[in-house]
C-alpha cells in the first residue's frame, strides 16, 4: 500500500510512548509521598506542627521586632492564637477569629507552668520575651482514644519536646 493513500499515516512511535509514561511515573514517584505527608497526617501531627512552628517563630518574630509576643491558649474552645502588645482591638478580634482550632478528636488537657501553676480551664498565654525566650510551660492534649501528649516549650530552646502518654 502507498503511504500517500494511507489515511492513519500520523501517530506516537513506541519510544515516545514509553518515555511519555517513563516521565509521568517520575513525576508521580515524588509527588505522592510528599502529598500523603500533607493531607493524610493525623490530628496529633498537624497540631504538634503548628504549635512548634509557632513557637519557633514567635521567638524568632519577639528578636526581630524586639517586642513581646503571647501565644494564647483556649483551653475550653480548644483555639490558640498570637497576639502582642501593640494590637489594637481590632488585630486582637481578628487574631482569635482566625485561630488555629484543634481538631475535634483532640483535646486540650492542661497547659503547666513548671513550678508554677496548671491551667485547666479557660484562656492563659505563653509569654514570649523581646530576648528571645519564653515561659517554660507544657501543654497537655489528649485524643478520644485516651493517648496523651505533653509539648514542652523550653524557654531558651527554639524546639519543642514532645512526650507520650505522660498525663
């Protein structure tokens, strides 16, 4: 048959075909494991990651602009939020409108000032210092299968130590 009669005379060879899902198997090789790391993270692990990024950059933030930082914890509604002294009202409405919520299976238990006192009901903060250090403090959260974490912020560390099952 000559090939100028052939109709289906254009079409992919099978290198192209083979290095088009050569390409899509690499991509997908790296995109999946960093899409289950972010989605499919339990409730204790986001919320340990918000409150070791947060008190990471709360000491960072109180160096910076030298100015003091609480981080506020609702012990009853389960929200935390940052605030500073030089809010206004209105930051301040919008700062614990915009409060990073614990998840519903979660709860928070205490928050510990070592030496101090325990906080178990309604609201108390964590202060952030202009130098860079804070209160030394735990906070206590359990999930409804009874596990228990403690996340202890260190006052002159930038990490935060977790412990289970410590309540």
């Amino acid at each position: 048959m000559n090939k100028k009669n052939c109709k289906y005379t254009h079409g992919f060879t099978l290198i192209e075909l083979i290095l088009v899902i050569f390409l899509l198997s690499l991509t997908l090789y790296f995109a999946i494991p960093n899409f289950s790391k972010t989605i499919l993270l339990d409730s204790f692990e986001k919320t340990e990651n918000f409150i070791i990024l947060t008190v990471k950059n709360l000491k960072e933030k109180s160096i910076k602009y030298n100015r003091q930082y609480q981080m506020v914890i609702d012990i009853d509604q389960d929200k935390i939020w940052t605030i500073h002294k030089q809010m206004d009202e209105k930051k301040i409405e919008s700062a614990m409108k915009n409060a990073f919520t614990i998840p519903d299976d979660l709860d928070i238990i205490a928050v510990d000032f070592f030496g101090n006192n325990k906080i178990t009901a309604e609201q108390t903060q964590i202060v952030f210092y202009k130098k860079g250090y804070s209160n030394y403090a735990a906070i206590i959260i359990k999930n409804n299968r009874q596990k228990t974490k403690t996340l202890i912020i260190e006052p002159f560390l930038y990490s935060v130590k977790i412990m289970e099952d410590t309540y």
